[in-house]
C-alpha cells in the first residue's frame, strides 16, 4: 500500500513537469502567431511562476487543512484547465490570464510532496520523484515539436498535453480516498544523517527552533543556491531554443528536440542518482552536479561546432540532475524536522522566485543585446549557484557536523 502510495506521488510529479517546458519550445512559433513582442514569453514565465510562489508560501496552511490528497488534484485540475485554454487563446492578453492558475496548480503541490517525502522517505525516492517531473518536462517538448513538425499548430500541441493532464486528473479522483488511508498507516522513519550518522528526526526534534525559520543559520544563503539553481534550469529550458535557432543556424524543429534531450539528461541523471544515493551522500552528489553542469556551460560558450553545443545542452541537464532533489533532501536534515515544511515552503517560493525573475530579465537583455549571451549567462548563473551552495556547507558541516 505504501509503495503504490508512493507510485501515485511520482504520478502527480509527472503532471507538474508537463507544462514546464512547452513555452519555451514553442515560442519562436508562438510569437509570431499572437503578434507578441520577443521578450513577452518572459512575462509569461513570470506570471505563470508568480502564481506558483504564492501557493508555494500558503502551501502548509492549505494542506494541513484540505490534506495534499485533494490539492494534488485541484492542483492538477487548475492545470488541465489552463493549458486547454492556452491552445484555444487568441491573443497573449489571454494567455497572461491563463498563466496565472496554471502557476496555482503547481506550488501547494510541489511543497507539499517534497516535503512529505524528505521527512518519510530516504534519498533515493527524492531524485526519483524529480525524476518524475523530468519525465513530464521531457514529454512535453516531443509532443510539441511533433505537433510543429507534422505541419499542425502549436496549439495542438498545448491541447494534447492538456488532455493527458485531465487523464491524470481522473486517475487522482479515483485513488483521492487511499491518501488518507496510507498516510494513516505511514508513520515517519528516522532518517541517517548522511555526514554525522546520527538520526536527523531525532536531532531535528532535539534541537527544535522556535520563531522565524529566517534567523537559523545557512537558511538565507541556502535559499540564493535554490534561486540560482531555477535560475540555470529555468533560462536553459525557455530560451535554449531561440539560442540554438538564432545563433547556431539550427532548424526549429532540431532545436525543439535537443531541448527535450536537456531535460532528457536532467530525468536520465535523476534516475541514476536514485542509485547513486544508496553509496554517495547528498553533499557529494551536489558538488559533482553544479561541476557538471558548469562544464556543459563552457561547451555552450566556446566558438566550437554547433552540435557541440547541444551536448553542452545535454551535459548542463545531467549536472543538474542530482542537485535539486537532494538539496531538498538535506532541509530535515540541515534544519530540524520541526521547522523543515516551513523552510521547504520557503525554498520552493525562492527557487520559483528564481524562474519568475532571472530568465524572463535575461530575455530582456537578449532582446536589447544578443541571444549570444545566453551561455555567458548561464555560466554566470551556475557559478553563484555553486559559491552559495559552498558557504552552506561550510556553515553547517565544519568539522563533520552540523551547526543547527
């Protein structure tokens, strides 16, 4: 029961990766369509990221009230509905005002989830539960260049992804009465705190503290590592394809599919981290992550033959891969059970702070300077990612041990 519990967790993250990454893929298609200007697919990332900060800081007061079984399929509902009447929009006004429920749809959810599977289960289930989401977000550009490259409308595309969303919705009804039964039944497991050995629920409730969440030490700088690390994924996804189209020569089509191997390499990477997790710890798989993807960076800005940068594209996704889920790992761990929802909620607000901010002022900038600054960017993103994640740890792991 507990497993199939789990299956259907992975089954609402597959629903949240979906939507993710279709505007990014279908833009350069897009704009030209509704007559908007370049830079407004930022403004729609950032209303559509907007909406999912908001739930995202409510998400334990909403959960607590309505269980995560019945906003898990609200959740996915609200994000059925909005993609279904993106491929119907006629012009970007409306799509602005689609964009907000689809943003609702996401943050409750994804804190909600993450949280729940940092406090009961080990590692390995937190990257592959990301792994999930990849499989979603790498689904969703196929069925959009499929639907470009066979001579239909990217609207077609939109309607399709909808439709398996409202499948997903009903399988959700369906089971909706099995989350309290199991959650009833799963009682939370002590996890090994992956650098002292110490069992962290015990530490974390040892060491409970009180008051703003804000003021315990490493929160602040962890939440910069979360904001640039959406900052590299996020930019990567929404403007990979106008820089392959617009700077490497390549064709649409090309482009849309290298997009969807990126998030290929990030949902290939999180499945083998799953593994990994069972001999590595957390910390190490971070580190090994933000140099991978800092590597592929370098690929993207060296004047070398375009494909190559697609396996930069590729590389970027595979370093990414491990670096999210077991930051959200390590927040019971790092920061005390007692306080990890709330500080969960605050990491997923500041992460989708990071995709409502820095792509969308990158495809200002580009619109004003070049698309040829995209790797230069990136690269830049992915360096303060890795110097803030460096401070954590040197914050809460001196001498082996946490200072929480």
């Amino acid at each position: 029961m507990v497993t199939f519990f789990l299956l259907i967790i992975y089954l609402a993250f597959i629903s949240l990766g979906l939507p993710d990454s279709l505007l990014g893929v279908a833009w350069p298609a897009m704009q030209p369509d509704i007559g908007a200007a370049f830079e407004s697919a930022g403004l729609l990332s950032m209303m559509v990221t907007g909406g999912t900060i908001v739930s995202s800081l409510v998400s334990g007061s909403v959960i607590e009230r309505f269980g995560t079984g019945i906003v898990t399929l609200i959740s996915c509902l609200l994000t059925a509905s909005a993609l279904l009447g993106f491929s119907f929009a006629p012009s970007l006004f409306w799509l602005i005002l689609l964009a907000i429920p689809l943003g609702l749809g996401a943050g409750a959810v994804d804190a909600g989830l993450n949280n729940y599977v940092a406090n009961h289960y080990k590692a390995h289930h937190m990257s592959w539960l990301h792994c999930f989401w990849g499989v979603g977000a790498t689904l969703g550009p196929i069925i959009m260049s499929y639907s470009m490259g066979t001579g239909n409308a990217w609207r077609d595309g939109y309607y399709t992804v909808s439709i398996l969303q409202f499948a997903l919705v009903f399988i959700l009804l369906l089971t909706l009465p099995l989350w309290k039964i199991v959650a009833s039944r799963h009682q939370p497991q002590g996890m090994q705190d992956v650098h002292t050995g110490t069992d962290s629920a015990s530490r974390g409730e040892a060491m409970v503290q009180r008051g703003n969440p804000l003021q315990i030490k490493g929160v602040k700088v962890t939440l910069l590592a979360f904001l640039f690390y959406c900052g590299v994924e996020v930019t990567v996804g929404l403007w990979g394809a106008s820089f392959l189209v617009g700077t490497r020569g390549l064709p649409l089509e090309t482009a849309a599919v290298w997009v969807s191997m990126y998030y290929g390499g990030i949902t290939v990477g999180r499945f083998i981290t799953g593994f990994v997790t069972l001999k590595i710890n957390n910390l190490t798989l971070i580190r090994a992550g933000q140099v991978t993807a800092i590597a592929g960076a370098v690929l993207l800005l060296l004047p070398l033959h375009p494909y190559l940068s697609l396996i930069g594209l590729i590389v970027i996704g595979l370093g990414l891969a491990p670096i999210f889920p077991c930051m959200l790992h390590e927040t019971p761990a790092r920061f005390g059970r007692a306080q990890s929802s709330k500080i969960m909620g605050y990491q997923m607000a500041v992460a989708y702070t990071g995709t409502t901010i820095l792509p969308p002022l990158f495809g200002i900038v580009a619109a004003q300077i070049s698309i040829g600054l995209f790797p230069v960017v990136i690269l830049l993103f992915a360096l303060i990612m890795m110097l803030s994640s460096e401070k954590v740890n040197r914050i809460l792991y001196k001498s082996g041990k946490s200072t929480v």
